[in-house]
C-alpha cells in the first residue's frame, strides 16, 4: 500500500505563491497570526516545519482556497 507524504519543499513554496496571488506580505500574515516575529512564517516558505491544522484553516481562508491546495503531496 503506497501513502501520500507532504512534501515540505514543495508546500512551502505553494505557500509563497498562494500568498503573493493573494496580495499579502509575510509581515500581513505575522500579524494575522499575531506572531512576535516572522520567523514561523519563513520556517513555512522554506519548508522547514508546517503550519499547524488551524493555522493551515487560516491560511486557505485567507488565499481563498482548501487546505489541500495548499499542501503539496507525494505517494511515496
């Protein structure tokens, strides 16, 4: 049986792309999510770590589209 798996690299620059099409800064997003700080942001755009389930739910909100168009999958 062959699973899907996210691929980060790949998710964090759909993220980059969904937010640009959207018209929003990294600095727009931190302050949505009342980060202290970008970095959490970045973290995402590179494909270092995921945004979290309800993060993610904010996310497709705010680009106007589902969460599974946000996440980049694979079958491994």
């Amino acid at each position: 049986m062959t699973l899907p798996t996210i691929d980060l690299a790949q998710t964090g620059a759909n993220i980059v792309s969904l937010r640009k099409a959207a018209g929003l800064t990294v600095h727009d997003l931190q302050m949505v999510f009342g980060f202290n700080s970008p970095q959490a942001i970045y973290k995402w755009q590179n494909g270092a770590a995921l945004p979290t389930v309800d993060n993610l739910l904010v996310l497709a909100a705010l680009f106007h589209v589902r969460i599974d168009d946000i996440l980049v999958t694979t079958v491994a």
